[in-house]
C-alpha cells in the first residue's frame, strides 16, 4: 500500500488553529529586538523626565502645608520628598509642568509601539521559568497597566478637564508609585540587555526571541517603523507643544484646549480654566456689597475694590500656568502686595504664610494655602488690574491672587477672604 503524503494545506491549517501563547502566531517581520531597544532607550529617557517633572508639579501644590491643598491623603513615606516650592524664577512651574504634559503626549506613537513589540511576552507560557522570570513578567504587568492608567487619565485630564470617576490628583499621583516600582524594576533587569542589542547586536548563535519564527513578507522594514513612530511623536508635538506659546505656534496647537486660536483682543484677552458661570459667580457677587476680609493678630477689616486701590498699587510680569500644560505669556498685574496686607493684618516684619477663600460655588480648589515664601515675595500680588485694565470676570474680578511659579489653581480668583498666620 503506497504511503500516503501530506497535503500542502496542512501547515496553513495548522497555522490557523494557533493561539497567542504559540511564537507562530505573531507574525509581523518588524517585531525584533533591536527594535525594541530602540523604543525602550527612548521610553526610558522620556519616563524618567515624565516621573520627575510629576513629583515636581505634585511638590509645586504644596501639599503638606494645608489639607485644602492636599488632594491625597494618607500617602505617608511617598511625600518624603516634598520641598517648599520656590517662586523663583518666575517661570518654574510653565517651564515643568509644561515639559510633563508635552513629554506625556509626544511619547504615545512610542509607548504603543513598545507595548505592540512585546505583546507577544504576555502570552508566553509558561508563566515563570525562573525566579529571575517570574520577577521580569511581574515587572512588565506594572509597567504596562501603569503605563497605560497614568496615559490615559493624563490625557483626560488634559482634554476634557478630566471626565474620569475619582479624584484625578490621588489616582494619578498613586498610579505614579505604581507604574515606579514597575519601570525601575524591569529597568533593571532589561536596560543591560537593551543597550548590550544597540551596541553590538544579537551575538551570533543566539536566537531573537521577539522575532518572528514565520514572519510574513515584509512591507515596511524596521527603520522605516521607527521612522513611522517618530513621525507621529514629532506631529503630536507640533500640534501640541504651542499651547505654551503666543501667536502662530499657539494657534497651531489644535490638539489641546486652550491652542488652536487666540483669545481675541484687549487686555484680558489671554486663556483661563474656568469662568465666572461654571463656578456660579453672578454679578450681585462682585458688585458694590463685595468687600475683601483680611485677618490676623491685629483684627479682621474689610476693604472695598475702591479702598484697595487707593493703597500703594505695585506691578509684576507674571504668566498663569496650568496643571494642564497650558500657558501664558507674562501679563502685566498690577495690585495690592500681599506682604502689605499681611502687615496690616499684623505681620509687619516677617509675614507668615495665607489662607485664601474664593466666592466661587463650584469647582475644586475654592480654598487654598499659599507658603511665607511666597506671600514675603514682592511679585505676589492681591491683583486688580491686568495688562492696564481692571480685571474682567473671569480673570477674578473684583480681586484675585497672583503669584509667581505657581500652579493656576493656587493664583486664586474672586478673592472673599485672606487669613494671615492660621494654616
């Protein structure tokens, strides 16, 4: 009886019946390890800078001055590294927190392109063949599911004034820990071999175990995929990256709020987060009645709009920054410093720090503390006046809060009352 041969569509067959924990089933011929190293380099460049300048922005809160200030209690040894934020230079916190979101948002094309080079791994059985692999699985779950919550809730945050369940300043900074612990450890275990790859490629003998076994025919190669990577980096920080800027640069900036088109004329006309309607200010709020109360040792007064501009009136350059990455240039603030008003409160000497309370009905950060450094500093201003005009309604009229390196939020508007000495 003849031997009966294999049809030719046997391996096709078998082929179709893999599953993702067989090597076979992922076949693109751009998976490799050199490319991964690539973007792995990349992300731990862009990671790292993305951590500090978060630990920055968290620290530029102040947190441990004030509970108002602290959207995340209870996080104990992980704030061991909080410092009074300083005010100088001027432009600090646009600088960092402008840096975190364009970093943030500029490294996506690079984070998804790492994720889709190793997705392979996750499926690979056994789970753990050694202590050392069992340890490089654990370290690539964090690193993933905490690479891709801090992304995604980022990017909320940024575009829709985060429409997330939670508070986004405790989600965010303790998924910051996390995704930490999974970034240094696989760091450690991999970076080694990454740049031993870069260097000196795959040693001869050795298999590429993100390579295909039975890769398609090729259609793009693996220079031509990183350059395709870049290409999407470079177009989200063109069409990001303006937001911070004034003029053309802003305007082409149409993937973030506050970029894609000016504000419009006259001197209030630069960005704010929120206005006087979403925070149910009405004009009967910042009328005639609207009078300011400072507090202290020597009392509680109440002062008109009139009355505080009959005061000695003082000037600064000062931009408005935001936890959102956005910005403004310097605007000229003219007002009330509020070291004058500490000493009238009964702090002529050395004043302390303030606790500032807004009128607005809505919206986090109605009360906030700001540090003695930052009320001594001669910029910090009870603001009255914008770029030569009064202040407009959004921008906090009657009176608002100016204070240089700070976040928007803690540059309070629609100032009610300042207590001096009790935070």
């Amino acid at each position: 009886m003849p031997e009966r041969r294999p049809t030719r569509s046997l391996p096709g067959a078998l082929r179709s019946l893999r599953t993702p924990a067989d090597p076979g089933f992922w076949r693109s011929p751009v998976r490799g390890a050199r490319f991964t190293a690539v973007l792995g380099i990349v992300l731990l460049a862009g990671l790292t800078l993305l951590f500090v300048t978060g630990l920055l922005s968290y620290a530029a809160y102040n947190p441990d001055l004030n509970p108002v200030n602290d959207k995340t209690p209870g996080k104990g040894l992980l704030g061991f590294y909080l410092f009074s934020w300083p005010t100088g230079p001027h432009w600090l916190y646009r600088l960092t927190q402008g840096l975190h979101v364009t970093i943030g948002i500029v490294l996506v094309p690079v984070l998804l392109a790492k994720l889709w080079s190793v997705i392979p791994r996750l499926f690979a059985l056994p789970p753990a063949r050694s202590v050392g692999h069992a340890l490089e699985r654990l370290s690539l779950l964090l690193l993933i599911g905490g690479a891709l919550f801090q992304f995604i809730t980022g990017l909320l945050n940024i575009q829709l004034d985060y429409l997330f369940p939670g508070s986004f300043y405790t989600l965010h900074f303790y998924g910051a820990w996390v995704f930490l612990a999974g970034f240094v450890t696989h760091t450690v275990l991999k970076a080694p071999q990454a740049v031993r790859v870069l260097r000196n490629g795959i040693p001869r003998g050795e298999p590429d175990t993100l390579a295909a076994p039975d890769p398609l025919p090729a259609t793009l190669s693996r220079r031509g995929a990183l350059a395709m990577v870049g290409a999407g980096s470079l177009l989200l920080l063109i069409t990001s990256a303006g937001r911070s800027f004034d003029g053309p640069l802003r305007r082409i900036a149409l993937l973030t709020p506050r970029g894609g088109t000016d504000p419009g004329p006259g001197p209030n006309a630069f960005q704010v987060n929120k206005t006087a309607a979403a925070v149910r200010i009405t004009p009967a709020d910042t009328g005639e009645r609207w009078r300011l109360t400072v507090r202290g040792p020597a009392g509680e007064f109440r002062f008109s709009r009139a009355e505080l501009l009959a005061m000695e009136q003082h000037s600064a350059a000062l931009p408005i920054a935001c936890v959102e990455g956005w910005s403004t240039s310097d605007q000229q603030w003219r007002g009330v410093r509020l070291s004058d008003l500490a000493a009238l409160a009964g702090f002529p000497d050395r004043p302390p720090g303030v606790f500032v309370e807004s009128l607005q009905r809505g919206g986090s950060f109605r009360k906030t503390a700001l540090r003695d450094n930052q009320v001594r500093d001669g910029r910090s201003l009870l603001a009255l006046e914008v770029n030569g005009a009064p202040l407009s309604p959004d921008h906090g009229y009657p009176a608002r809060i100016i204070v240089p390196a700070a976040p928007g939020v803690l540059n309070t508007k629609w100032v009610e009352t300042l207590t001096f000495g009790e935070l």
